[in-house]
C-alpha cells in the first residue's frame, strides 16, 4: 500500500463528505455507517498490489533453488510474473 493505513479514515470521511455535498449521493445510512463503509472500500483497493505481490512471492518459491544458483533474475522475474497477474486478472494498479 502507497499511502498509510491511518489516512484511510480520513481519507474516507472527505470523499463522502464531498459526494454528499456536491449531491453526488444521497445517503440511507448514517453517516459514521457510510464512512466506515467507504474506508473498508479504499482499504481493499489499496491492499490489492500488496495482495498481488504476495502472490507473486508464493509463485517464485517454486523457483528458489534456480534463483540462488544464479540461473534466474528474481526482479525480473518478480515483474515479469506481476505483469501477467495483472493481465489474467484484469487489475488496475
């Protein structure tokens, strides 16, 4: 994740202050209710490299002995590996 953890609260309580006050949303849930909910949103798109790259990690084991030997580039094949994830699984990062 790019940003700290503790800035998704905030972060969630000005983009649904804003969207409420543009009229861009018209909430049937409380307030709190809704900020909460907007913070679990942002929280998962944030955690979707760090979940990807742990992927990644798992994927490479497979690899390690050719990878200590030399024989492989583990940041490329890191990147290489990353890429074809977010293509088979249509991510935006």
């Amino acid at each position: 994740m790019r940003i700290p953890k503790s800035w998704v609260p905030f972060l969630a309580k000005r983009i649904v202050d804003t969207l409420i006050k543009k009229e861009l949303i018209e909430p049937t849930i409380p307030g709190d209710e809704l900020v909460e909910e907007a913070g679990k949103l942002l929280m998962n798109e944030l955690m979707v490299e760090d979940r990807l790259h742990e992927e990644v990690r798992l994927i490479l084991k497979k690899y390690e002995s050719e990878i200590a030997k030399g024989r492989l580039d583990y940041k490329r094949l890191f990147d290489m590996t990353k890429q074809k994830l977010v293509k088979e699984k249509n991510l935006v990062l």
